[in-house]
C-alpha cells in the first residue's frame, strides 16, 4: 500500500487532486453543508410555529405533542420513517450527483487544455512521464477520485443530518436510537455506493473520452467544439429525416449518440434506459430499487454498456496521442 | 545574405569539436510545418561537458530545433540525445534532460511545497535537499502559489527544481526573457556556480547574446533552418579577427577580403575577417577579437532584407 502511495503515479493522481481540490472537494462540501442547513432552519421553523400555535396543534394532532406522537408510533409509522431517510439519503445523493457532473465535466474539458492554454504543459512535460500515464491520471481523477469524494462527503453529510434530527429528538426525550440509527445501515450504505462508483466509471467512459479529445486536441474553445457537435448532428439528422431522406432514428441519435458523447458522467445515468425498459417506478416508493445491486449487474448486460466503453477507450487513446503529439507552434 | 558572408557560411558550416561524448547529435534534420520550413538539413553536435549558444533571428529554427531535441514535435532527419530517439523514448530521456521553456511556464496553481513534492515523486534523479538548499537562499515560502509571484521568483523555483535534479543535459529556451537585470545575472551566475560541471552539456538560446556570451563554450549560429557557423569560442577567438582601420588603408582593408565592414568614429571602419593572416592584419590597425554580437551580425546579414 505504501508503496503504491509512493509510486509516480500516484503523485499524477494528487496532483489532479490539488489542482481540482475546489470543484471535487470543496463544492461537495458546500453543496452538503447548504442541505444541512437548509435541515437546520427547517427545524428551528418547525419549532417556532409550535411554539406559536401551543396548544391547538396538539389538539387537531390527536397527540399531547411530538413526544406522544413519536413514542407511540406503530410500526408503520416506523417504516414511513425509513423511508423518509432514504429520501434524505437520495436528496443527498442527488444533489451532490448534480455538483459531480458540472465538476467532472467541465474538468474534463479542461484538463489536456488548460495548461497548454498557459504553457505549463512545458513544466509537465519536462518531466518524465509518459503521456498514456498524464492522460489516465485525468481519467482516473474524474471516474474515480472525484466520485469517491462525492461519496464520502455524501455519508457524511447524511450521517450529520441523523445526527441533527437525533439532537432534535433528544431534546423532546425521545430516544433517537431506536427510531433513527437501529433503521439506517451505513456500512451496507457505503458498500452500495463504492460499488456504483464503479458502475459508473464504465458507464462514463464515452464522455470521458469524448471531452478529453477535444480538450487536447483544439486550439480554443474545447467546449464549443464537444458540445456543439454533437448537437448540430442531432439536428441535421433529425432534419435529414424530415425530408425523408434515410436517417438514424432520431431518438436512438440523441439518446446513444449525443447523450452518450456528453452525459455518461452523470451519476447513475445507466438507470435510465435500464429502468425504461423495465417500467421501475421513479415517483413511487422503489427510488432506491432503480440503483439496487440486480439493476447495477442488468446494467452490465446492456449492449450500450460495453459498447460505449469500447468506444470511450478508443477516444482516450486518441486523446493521447493528440496530447502527445500535438504541436503549439 | 551578402556574397562574403555565404561563401562564409558554406566553408565554415562543420561541427564544433565536441567533448569526450556526444550528447547531442543531428544529421540533415529537417522540419516541415504547412506553410513554412523551420528547419532545413541542420547538420550539428554538442559534446558533453560544453555550454552552447544557439543563436539565430526570430524564425530561424531555434525553437523548433530545441522541440525536437525534447520530443515535443516529429521530424525529418536523424537526431539522437544521448543516444536516444527523442520521439520514440522520450519519458526515458526526460530523465536525463531537463529544460526551462520560457519564463513562467510553472502552473499559476502550483504551491511551492507541492511542486517539490510532486517533482520528488515522479523524478528519480531529484535531489530533494538540494532543492531546498537552493530554495532557502531565495525568499520564497513553502505555501506560496505560483500565481502570487513576480516573474523573476517563478524563475527562481524553477531554477531550484531544475538544478537539483542530476540531469545530463539541460535545455534553456528564452528563460530570462522579461527578468530585470538581477534575476538575468544571479540567473546564470547560480547556474555556473552551482550547477555546471563537466558531466552537464548546457544548450541556450537567447536574444541577449551579450548577457551569455561570456558563460558560453561553443556557438551554434542558425540561419533559414541551417545552420550557419559551429564553432568553440577558442576556435572563434582564433579564426575571426576585427580591425579598427584608418580610413587610409581602407582600401588595403578591403582586398584582403573581410565579410564585414561597418563605420566607425573618426572616419575609421571595422573590418571584420575570417581566417586572415594575423601578420598582415596588424599592419592595418588595431586586431582584437570581435563579440558574438558582432559576428552574429556580419553572418545573419541580409537576413530581414
């Protein structure tokens, strides 16, 4: 272990670290910190109007007060409660979802073109390191390192707001431990989560290698080139099929084609066609059925799976040898 | 290009004497961009142990010949770096050569402690406390950012780096473009001092010829993508001679075939020879030994014209 945290290539990795350390861990950080927040208010709001409304509250509840309410709630009651942490879970997951795909994705995009934009390309390519290892770092940065912060700051964010809602529960004496931890499974938690890192990466892969190619490649404006493409493709061929002329199908171009070129790092995007196929139920009480362990190994069974991947592959290998020999003259 | 100096640069184009190794060798190297050639046949060796000034106009092939020394761009022609292809084994080579392109090509993001971590990590001839011997003369702080430095402190870290890895040749393009006049001397002078001995070939291009005309052991004058004159600075000092004539024997001057005149004060001429019979230069005034500078300017001219 130690001597893979010394080997040079995990010093390209920490390096990828401190030059993102703002969008990987920092934006996590304040994307989990405003949910707790948001938890806290939403408490103390809570509160206040109780406090206000005293004793008729109590009346229309049927219950003396919270405290009543909570110790005898039935076992019913309790399995609506899990579910409302899974819920807090998911907003969790989803938001920091969201910050990881802007964060990725404009990192991508950034990452074989901002230091030839300022010439420290020059700097790291004194050094001697091959450029297939630069450019995996980079993948491995965004498909690895960036999502298990997201986890990370994810668990912790949901484990503080147990501890919140725990705080809350103690100081109307009931005791949180039964109702709150007994029902949350964190180790089981954090295992499903590492896994679908994983699922994740593989299924990222295009779009990694789509927008490492133009990062590398283009003289300016990466993200006009990997954004409008793609775009402008999907609106000639659907356009091409409005004369009648034969054309891709217009949904499997934007859904293969286009979203795959530019969304595959969204966290968990595999679900869609996945899910689509099988009728999983997003606004009703299965959420978290959609990333269970079937859904994540049915994923792999997708022909759109390993053939993105494939595909992705091919694009990073083509983004190495623009990085290697590309020349700013 | 004057008459003179072409027939000039067609009999003196040869090597200059290299060291006890060659640490650089090009044959007809040749570089092509879509509109342009940048390098066209240059024929040179650097041996080890020398400090070489390669010297030419803008848009002669400086860059382009460095480029290809380091493995950032393809060519035409044989090249070989310390008997390697700099195309097909160029993380290996960067073990042995170090260059500093330009100033400030550090990343603006960079900490000072990060860099030297960083370059410690992946740079097995990186001497760490060396590093920071060198880094402790300067006023730079471990967590200082790059982006929080003036020009000439960038400089000097990545000075610091540079010297404190055990390279066998380091690459100097331009690096004290822009620096005030301190920084360019404890520049060159830290580099002499503390860095060059006779295992280490130093390989510079620079605009100030002045400023290194004295650290350098060899001049590579490159000219059109060819280069021009290779020679040692004791094979110059013996073979070029100027003489600061009266305007009486200017006459006698000039039949003794100089490849370049140029006026003086009193209505005397400079007279610049190739491989003169010192006797009869004495005869027609004052010899001395002209400056890169000077000799730059007699072969590159007609370069703009």
């Amino acid at each position: 272990m130690n001597a893979i945290a010394k080997s040079p290539f995990a010093w390209l990795l920490k390096r990828e670290y401190w030059e993102s350390r703002r969008g990987f861990l920092w934006a996590q950080v304040t994307a989990a910190g405003v949910i707790l927040a948001i938890t806290i208010l939403g408490i103390i709001a809570g509160e206040v109007f109780r406090a206000r409304m005293g004793v008729n509250m109590s009346v229309h509840m049927g219950a003396a007060n919270l405290n009543e309410m909570l110790r005898s709630a039935s076992a019913h009651d309790i399995n609506a409660l899990v579910k409302g942490l899974d819920m807090t879970l998911l907003l969790f997951g989803f938001i920091s979802s969201v910050v990881l795909f802007f964060v990725v994705f404009f990192y991508l995009l950034g990452a074989l073109y901002d230091d030839r934009r300022d010439r420290s390309i020059l700097f790291w390519k004194s050094l001697p390191i091959s450029d297939t290892a630069t450019v995996v770092s980079k993948v491995i940065a965004a498909v690895i390192i960036a999502p298990l912060i997201a986890v990370v700051v994810t668990l912790a964010g949901y484990i503080g707001a147990q501890i919140i809602v725990s705080l809350w529960f103690l100081a109307h004496g009931v005791n949180p431990f039964g109702l709150l931890w007994a029902h949350s499974e964190p180790f089981s938690l954090w295992l499903h989560l590492l896994v679908m890192v994983v699922v994740n990466a593989v299924w990222a892969l295009p779009t990694v290698g789509w927008l490492l190619v133009w990062s590398a490649a283009v003289r300016s404006k990466p993200f006009l080139w990997a954004v409008v493409i793609p775009i402008v493709a999907g609106v000639l061929n659907f356009w091409v099929g409005l004369l009648g002329l034969p054309n891709v199908d217009s949904r499997f171009f934007w859904g293969n084609l286009v979203g795959r070129a530019l969304l595959s790092v969204i966290p968990a995007s595999w679900v869609a066609p996945d899910a689509l196929s099988h009728g999983v139920d997003f606004v009703g009480s299965d959420q978290l059925a959609a990333i269970s362990y079937s859904s994540m190994a049915h994923a792999f069974a997708l022909p759109q799976m390993w053939i993105g991947a494939i595909v992705g592959i091919a694009l990073i290998a083509a983004a190495i040898w623009f990085r290697r020999w590309r020349d700013e003259a | 290009m004057n008459v003179a100096a072409e027939a000039f640069a067609e009999r003196h184009a040869t090597p200059p004497a290299a060291g006890s190794e060659t640490v650089v060798h090009a044959r007809a190297l040749t570089k092509r961009y879509k509109n342009a050639v940048a390098l066209d046949g240059a024929d040179f060796e650097v041996g080890s142990g020398r400090i070489v000034g390669l010297i030419g106009p803008n848009g002669a092939g400086k860059t382009t010949a460095l480029k290809a020394i380091l493995g950032l761009t393809d060519f035409e022609g044989e090249l070989s770096v310390l008997g390697m292809d700099p195309r097909r084994e160029r993380p290996q080579l960067m073990r042995e050569v170090c260059f500093i392109a330009d100033v400030a090509t550090l990343p603006r993001w960079i900490r000072v402690h990060e860099a030297i971590d960083f370059v410690a990590g992946v740079h097995p001839r990186f001497d760490r406390a060396k590093c920071e011997r060198f880094l402790a003369r300067t006023k730079l702080q471990a967590n200082q950012k790059v982006r929080e430095m003036s020009k000439g402190m960038i400089v000097q870290l990545h000075l610091a780096i540079v010297m404190a890895i055990d390279a066998r040749l380091l690459v100097l393009d331009e690096p004290t473009l822009g620096l005030d006049i301190l920084y360019r001397k404890q520049f060159y002078q830290s580099l002499l001092e503390d860095y060059f001995d006779e295992n280490k070939t130093i390989l510079i291009t620079t605009h100030q010829v002045e400023e290194v005309e004295h650290i350098l052991t060899d001049l590579l004058f490159i000219r059109d993508g060819k280069v021009a004159l290779g020679t040692t600075m004791d094979e110059m000092g013996a073979r070029f001679a100027e003489v600061l004539v009266n305007a009486d024997k200017v006459e006698a001057a000039r039949a003794l075939k100089p490849i370049d005149e140029r006026g003086a004060v009193f209505g005397k001429s400079v007279f610049l020879y190739d491989s003169a019979d010192p006797e009869q230069l004495a005869q027609l005034g004052e010899v001395k030994r002209p400056s890169v500078s000077d000799l730059f300017v007699a072969i590159m001219k007609g370069t703009y014209a």
